[in-house]
C-alpha cells in the first residue's frame, strides 16, 4: 500500500464517517474505492466494516457521554440485530448489482417519505421512544436491518432511520441508537469476513482512521444542530443516493 493510497483512503473516510453518522450511505462512497485499489469485491466488503466498527465505537461513546443514547431503545434492537448480520455476511457471496441498486433505491424512497410526512411527530415530545408494547415488533424488524447490514452494509443507515423515527425517536437519538447497534452488529460480521480471510487489514486500518474522525465531527455536529438540521441533510443525501442508484441501475452500472 502506498502513502496516496492511504491519503485517499483516510480522506474517503473522514468524509463517509461524517455522512454515516449523520445520514447513512457512507458505504456507497468507501466500497466504491476498495474496489479502484484493487480489492476483490468480498474482500473490500470485508475491509470496509474495520472502518464502520471503529467509527461507531468513537460515536456510541460520544453519544453516551453527552446523553442522548437511550440504552433501553438500543439493546431492544441489539440483540436480533447481531443474529441477522451473523447470517447475512454468511450469505454475502453474490448479488445482482442492478437489482440491489433498484431495490435500495426504492428503500431509500420510502424513509425520504416517512421523514417528509412525519406521521409520528407528537411521539417525540419527551424526546424519548415510547414503545408501547411493540418491543416485539421493533426486535424482528432488527432482525431484518441486522441480516441485510451483514449482507451489504451499504444504505443500512436509511432503513434504521425509518425503523426508529415510526417509534417516536428524534433523529439525534435516532442516530445514537443506529450507531450503537450498527457498531454491535459490524462486529459480527466482521468476524465472519475475518474467518474466511476476506479482510485487508492495512488498508482497513487506513480507512478506519478517517472513518473514526469523521464519527467524532458527525456526533458533534448531531447534538449541535439538533431534529431539524439532520432531518433536511437527510432528505438531501438520501435523495442523491437514490437517484444515482436508479441511474446506475437504468443504465446498467
């Protein structure tokens, strides 16, 4: 690995580190560059969550200490979470990429919608998640984001969005409890990778670094600039996500 290498690598990383945290989709934007420096598709699959790992761990710990991660909400979405990544980075071997970029995009669609529409607003009054007997109900659809997280990764930060905004959360929480349980759950699949010798760990670690400063700029521009603000940046990147996935995906990558 070469010293541009890791330049571009770390730049890449600060910047997806800040878009995951506030967003999601910063996987769109570091898979993409794994692949130009010539890494095999599983194994830049596999690299990439070293970045994700370390940069939830900066952010959950940050988030914590300035108390705006519900514990309760987040370990109610932990657990199946870490079952479903288990399985889907053992089932993360091939994918249509014209299909997956389709189907995201459409994802990606209905959060923009649920942000848009707001239908829960009144929920977050106390700025907590009431779930009213629905811990079921939250717990299997982490089972689901779990199992596509492990598979891909990318885009997962959308799908979390739209889970926890229908129970209540505003988005600073709402990213505190994603970033937490997306950090649980990378560890599990990263595991996996690690197995099956589908990491490169210097490359890994070159991202990470960048990943794990912009986590840090990304929980403090979270807290700062509060509902509001994060709702419209979402709107905003999500927007650009999908309609470049439905571009790549008409016109066939």
């Amino acid at each position: 690995m070469t010293i541009p290498d890791i330049l571009i690598l770390f730049a890449v990383g600060l910047v997806a580190g800040v878009v995951n945290i506030l967003a999601g989709g910063g996987s769109l934007l570091t898979l993409p560059v794994l692949l130009f420096l010539g890494l095999p598709a599983a194994m830049a699959n596999g690299t990439n969550r070293v970045a994700i790992l370390v940069q939830n761990i900066v952010a959950s710990g940050s988030f914590r200490r300035s108390g705006y991660l519900p514990l309760k909400t987040a370990l109610t979405c932990a657990p199946t979470a870490l079952i479903g990544s288990i399985l889907g980075a053992r089932m993360a071997i091939h994918i249509g990429e014209d299909q997956f970029r389709a189907i995201l995009a459409g994802v990606i669609m209905m959060v923009c919608a649920v942000m848009i529409f707001d239908p829960v607003s009144k929920l977050r009054a106390d700025g907590r998640a009431p779930l009213r007997g629905r811990t079921a109900l939250l717990a299997g659809t982490f089972l689901l984001i779990g199992f596509y997280g492990g598979f891909i990764q990318a885009g997962v930060g959308f799908l979390i969005i739209a889970a926890l905004m229908v129970h209540g959360l505003d988005l600073v929480r709402v990213n505190a409890v994603k970033v937490f349980v997306v950090g649980l759950f990378t560890a599990a699949a990263l595991a996996v990778f690690v197995v099956h010798g589908q990491v490169d760990w210097p490359r890994g670690l070159a991202l990470a670094s960048g990943n794990a400063l912009g986590g840090w700029m990304g929980t403090r521009l979270a807290i700062k600039r509060g509902h509001a603000w994060i709702r419209r940046l979402v709107l905003t990147v999500a927007l650009l996500f999908a309609l470049n996935l439905l571009r790549q995906a008409l016109l066939g990558g």
